[in-house]
C-alpha cells in the first residue's frame, strides 16, 4: 500500500511538472503575435532554436550538472523570460506595466526596436528553460521508472517466495516446482508509468497554455504584462514540486547499486554498445529477455544477442549473482556494466548516432506537423481572401491539434505501441501535410468540420509517436544508459520543430 501511495504520488508530481515545464513555451507561442506584430516567425525561431543548441549540446554537459541545479536553473530562466517580456512589452502594457517606455522611441517600421529584442531575449531564455528542462525531466522519469520496477521486483520475488513455502508445506514440495517453472510468467510488467505521466503532462501544457492566455487576456482583458506577472506562479510551483517530490531519487546511485564501475570503461565497449542493432531490438516485445542481448535468465537458457561478440565478457553474469529469482527484469542492468560517466565526447556521440532507430520517427512527425502549424494552416480560410476567417480557423484547428496531443500523450498510461506503429505513425502524418497543402492550393474538400477532425488526428499522431517513443527507448535501453538515451533523443523534436519553421516560409510562398 505504501509503495503504490508513493507511486501515485510521484506519478501525479512528474505530470504537473510535465505540464509546467511547457506551459512558457506554449504561453510564448500564444502572444507571439502582441511580441512582434508582423514578426511572429521571429518568435517562433527565438522559442526553439536556444533550446535546440542546449538538447544538442546537453549529452556532453548534462552528466555534470545535478537534476536539481538544472531544475533550479529552469524556474530562474523561466522566471526572468516572463519578466522581460513583460517589462519590455511596450505598448501592450496599456495601463502602465512598468519599462514598456523606454525605447518605444527606437522602434522603425519592421518592428526591431529595443523592445522588441528584449523580449525576443526573454523568449529565447523560455527555450532555453523548456528544452533543458524537457531533457532533465526525461531522463530522471527513466531512471524513477528503473527503480519503481526494481521495487515491484523485489515484492514479487517475496511473494513468491511465501507462496512457494506455503505450497511445500501444503503439497510435499511438489508445486513449488511448478512455482519456479512458471515465475517468470506470473512477474508483473514494470510500467513506465513516469514516462508516460510526464509525457500526458506535456500534452495538457498545450490545452491549458492556450486556455490561459485566451481567459486572462480576451475574457479578463488583461494586458500581456499583467498576464506574464500572474504567470511568475509556474517557475515557483516548478522548483517546488520538483524539490519536494521529485529530488528525493537523485540521491539514488544506480551505477553502485548495480556494480557498475565508472572508473575502469574502455572505448571498445562503448562502441559496442552503440554498434548494437537497436533497430532490431525495438521490433520486440518490451519485456522480452533477449531484446538487450543480455542473458537474464539463470537456468540452462541463454540469448544470443552479445554472446559472440568479442566484448561480450562484459555483459555476462556469474554465478554468484544469482539471486532467488530465477529471473531478473529486462529493466535490470548486469552487474559490471559500463556506465556512461566515464565516457569520452567521441564515444557519447557514437552512442547518440546509435539511438537514430528512435530519434527518425520524432524528427519526421515534428517537421510535418509544425510544417501544417507554421505554413499550411494560416494559408486556410472560409473563405481564403478574409483575413479574420483565415485566423479563426488556425486558432481553432490548433485547439483540435492539442487536444489530440493530449489524448494520445495520455495514452502511453494503457498501453506501448510497437515500434512498427512508431515509424508508421511519421508517415501517416506526412500524408497529412501533403494532403493539406493539395487542400490548401486546390480548395477541394473545402469544408471546414472536415478540416478540423484531420486535425485533431494530427495531433493523435505526433502525440503517439512521443510518448510511445520514448516509453520504447526507456523498455528497450540497458538501464545504465537510458537517462543519457531518453534526454539525447529528444533534440530530435526540436530539430523537427526548427526546420518546420524555416521550411513553412517556403510553404506559405
């Protein structure tokens, strides 16, 4: 009972910081327009391309920075991006909000003035914050996944154990053999259950993002500094949560629970780490025990995976470590496994090259879907030439998209897509760019209720691929690299999301 309170409350922690964490980005995006009239491309690059230098460059800093001071970084960042932007917001700020005056003076005619950079600044802290915050958050759900798992593991091996006992006593012996025969069976499947709350979290950050600046600003009529001041409560609640429920599992050293020494790594065994086909290894169940080429039975079974592989002494399990179990959970690392503290700049860009099985599929269905977003939607009007009838229908086709993001990023809390679906899904959603740049160009299927289904099913599909992706990384990974695979896969959204950008410019034209 203790464990599953502990469990659920975890669980509903990661997903307000899920929502949190996205919520500035989403904000940002939503009062682009009040940032830079005429300029919201400029804002739209300023709210991703930071972000995507600190995701490309975090798997060569990250290991040395803690959760908690990267965390404690994201709410000062956050906090100062609602604050310049609010300072700076010049006119929007009708009531006097503050240093909107000074500079108004500077602004020419394509909207660069002093203030306008200043808060173009503010929102790239913003990218900077999500991203970081993002990839942190990520690789902590991984490693609490781990050890929730390993938690369940050892319940099940204690309830084996008494009820093994119990029928020995009961039936001379004869079904605890059965017992053993059938206990890797009767195992419960470790949940990603952080992943996937985290990933539901993420997604409700887009619903309730827009919610907020449409309630505060259209129904409060606030101005955008008075609505950014009021949001100042998010970097707050972020550290919070963070600190009080979430902290806790930093302190847990994964590597010396599961004797792994980062002191004696060799670069041959990193490279066969990422020489490995993980390709091949997604295509199986998750809790299949040959997917990692490890052997985690300890009965005459053995996998094939790393047995001919001349490193493959490393990856072996002797006697002595046999625990009561006869079997181990695939989340489980072998012990004397290499650690990815130890490694070189050379060998964690090896590694991060290897992991393209799961960063393709999120690269693909971010470019077509923020392509849709950035230049196929504000070209869609009923009818085409009314300015007001385009907006309305890309404010309201990006609701259905959201609130197709959030259902399907709340889905990975039922089930774990195979990774034929996770590549399929990109396809599906390029279909759907190119079926409405036909629908855009040509007018035919025209009609309104009909465009805003196709794109709620957009949304499902980017959201799928997300949270199943990384719920297949975390399944599918060595443990002692899934922190390190979890936040380095997903600079492949944001690269998605930057040439989405600059490719809907060409779209638009």
């Amino acid at each position: 009972t203790n464990m599953k309170t502990s469990t659920n409350t975890t669980a509903i922690a990661i997903w307000m910081l899920g929502a949190l964490n996205n919520m500035p980005y989403v904000i940002m995006l939503a009062a682009a327009k009040s940032i830079s009239e005429g300029g919201t491309a400029l804002v739209f690059l300023a709210n991703i391309v930071p972000g995507l230098f600190v995701k490309i460059s975090g798997p060569y800093w990250f290991h040395k920075v803690s959760y908690s001071k990267r965390i404690k970084a994201g709410s000062v960042l956050m906090s100062l991006s609602f604050l310049l932007v609010a300072w700076f917001s010049g006119e929007s700020d009708v009531d006097g909000g503050g240093g909107g005056d000074g500079g108004d003076e500077e602004e020419s005619g394509n909207g660069l003035g002093f203030n306008v950079i200043m808060q173009l600044f503010g929102v790239a802290l913003c990218s900077i914050q999500g991203s970081m915050g993002e990839a942190s958050l990520l690789a902590i759900c991984g490693k609490i996944d781990s050890i929730m798992s390993d938690e369940r593991d050892l319940n099940f091996c204690g309830e084996s154990d008494d009820a093994s006992q119990t029928n020995d006593n009961d039936d001379g012996g004869e079904s605890s053999i059965s017992s053993d025969d059938n206990k890797s069976q009767q195992q419960p499947e470790g949940e990603n259950v952080c992943i996937a709350t985290f990933s539901s979290g993420t997604g409700l950050a887009g619903v309730l993002g827009f919610a907020f600046v449409f309630f505060l600003t259209k129904v409060l009529l606030l101005t955008l500094a008075r609505m950014l001041i009021l949001s100042l409560i998010f970097p707050v609640l972020y550290w919070q949560i963070f600190n009080k429920y979430i902290s806790e599992y930093e302190t847990i050293d994964c590597d010396d629970e599961l004797g792994i020494d980062r002191s004696t790594n060799s670069g041959e065994e990193f490279r066969a780490l990422a020489s490995s086909p993980l390709n091949a290894n997604a295509s199986t169940s998750i809790h299949n025990e040959e997917n990692l080429g490890y052997d985690y039975s300890f009965d005459d079974r053995s996998s094939e995976g790393f047995r001919d592989h001349p490193q493959s002494e490393t990856f072996s399990i002797d006697d002595e470590d046999i625990s009561e179990c006869n079997s181990v959970s695939p989340n489980s690392s072998p012990p004397h496994s290499i650690s990815t503290h130890g490694m070189t700049p050379m060998e964690r860009f090896e590694l991060t090259l290897s992991l393209w099985p799961y960063m393709v599929p999120l690269f693909v269905v971010y470019f077509t879907e923020y392509s849709l977003q950035s230049g196929v939607w504000p070209a869609i009007g009923f009818p085409v030439d009314d300015e007001d009838a385009r907006d309305s229908f890309y404010v309201i086709s990006s609701w259905c998209y959201q609130a197709g993001v959030f259902i399907s990023r709340s889905s990975g809390t039922f089930f774990t897509a195979p990774m034929w679906a996770i590549w399929l899904m990109p396809v599906l959603q390029a279909m759907n760019l190119i079926m409405f740049c036909l629908i855009a160009s040509h007018h035919f299927w025209y009609i309104p209720s009909l465009l805003y289904v196709i794109a709620f099913y957009v949304g499902l599909l980017g959201g799928g691929v997300y949270v199943h992706g990384y719920k297949r990384i975390n399944a599918d990974m060595p443990r002692h690299v899934r922190e390190f695979a979890l936040s380095t896969t997903s600079m492949a959204d944001d690269l998605g999301v930057a040439f989405a950008d600059l490719c809907g410019l060409f779209i638009q034209r």
